[in-house]
C-alpha cells in the first residue's frame, strides 16, 4: 500500500466533541445577501479590472439602448474591445467605432497605469465585433389590419358562409396588393 491509500481510507477524526458538534450543526437562519454576496462575486472580479466588469455590467448606459439592444461586450484585453453582434450590425459598429471608443473613453476617464494600460491611456483603442448567431433578433411578423369580409348574397348563414366569406376578403386585398 502507498501511504496516499492509506491517507484516504484512514477514519477522519475530530479532535473534541465541541468541533463535532459545530461540524454537523447548519442554520438555517435567513442572512442578509449584502454579507454573502462579496464572497460570491470575489472570484468574477479579482479576474478581470474594474473598469472592465462594469463596462459589461453598464453597457446599455454607456452606447445606448438601441444600440445595446443588438450587441453584447464580450471581453476587453490589450485594449480591444471584443462586441458580439448579428449580421449587419458587425459593420454599422465598424463604422461607429470610432464614437464608441470616444464615448466609451469619455465614460471612464484617464485610466491608471495599474489597468494593463500603459501611461494613462483610455480603457478601448480598438473595438472588435465579433458575429454571434444568438445575438440575431427574430424579425417582427408584419401586422396588417384584417381584411372586410365579401358579401355571399345566395347562400344561407352559417359558418360556412363565414368562413368563405372571410376568404373571399383576403382574396380581395390581395389583388389590391398587387
């Protein structure tokens, strides 16, 4: 045997009774989130910068919300500024990238040199869009208003004639499309 088998198959024993007891005592008392939620939220933020994590958490405030909407900031390294995005928005943000760093910039201010940033320089210098299909926004069914039902003159009420007669509305305002 190796001394790691013996390790695991030795019995796990608590020194006093005290620390038995705390052991398989839990409370069920309700806590405030305020005490529990920096232990959560330690290991995101200790990952990335500050400045970054709330880029990403107030980035609708920061382009606006038509505009955040459609796009999504996805990582910020070196300066780039990785959006994801659908279709033909990857190329309007080509095309406002340049406002977009300034806006962004201007939201933030002169950054320290501790931000990965060297000297002062401001959080973006390039924007990145990057295609993402489950960014895509279904497109909205066209709504147009029902058609006037088509008076059957010789033909005896029932649901029939209502149904038909419903048709014959349609039929109507499609040739008038045309």
């Amino acid at each position: 045997m190796t001394k790691e088998t013996k390790r695991s198959k030795a019995p796990k024993s608590i020194a006093t009774p005290d620390a038995a007891e705390k052991a398989t005592r839990r409370s069920f008392v309700a806590r405030p989130i305020g005490s529990i939620l920096p232990a959560i939220t330690r290991p995101a933020f200790s990952r990335q910068n500050t400045p970054a994590v709330r880029l990403m958490l107030e980035w609708e405030a920061i382009v606006g919300p038509a505009l955040a909407a459609q796009t999504t900031p996805r990582r910020i390294a070196a300066g780039t500024l990785t959006v994801a995005c659908a279709g033909p928005v990857a190329m309007e943000i080509q095309h406002l990238a340049p406002q977009l760093i300034e806006r962004i910039n201007g939201y933030f201010g002169t950054l320290p040199r501790s931000f990965d940033r060297p000297g002062g320089a401001g959080l973006v210098e390039r924007i990145r869009p990057v295609q993402d299909a489950t960014m895509a926004v279904a497109a909205l069914p066209v709504i147009r208003p029902e058609p006037r039902p088509v008076e059957i003159a010789d033909m005896a009420d029932g649901p029939l004639r209502d149904v038909l007669s419903r048709l014959g509305g349609q039929v109507v305002a499609r040739k008038s499309r045309r």
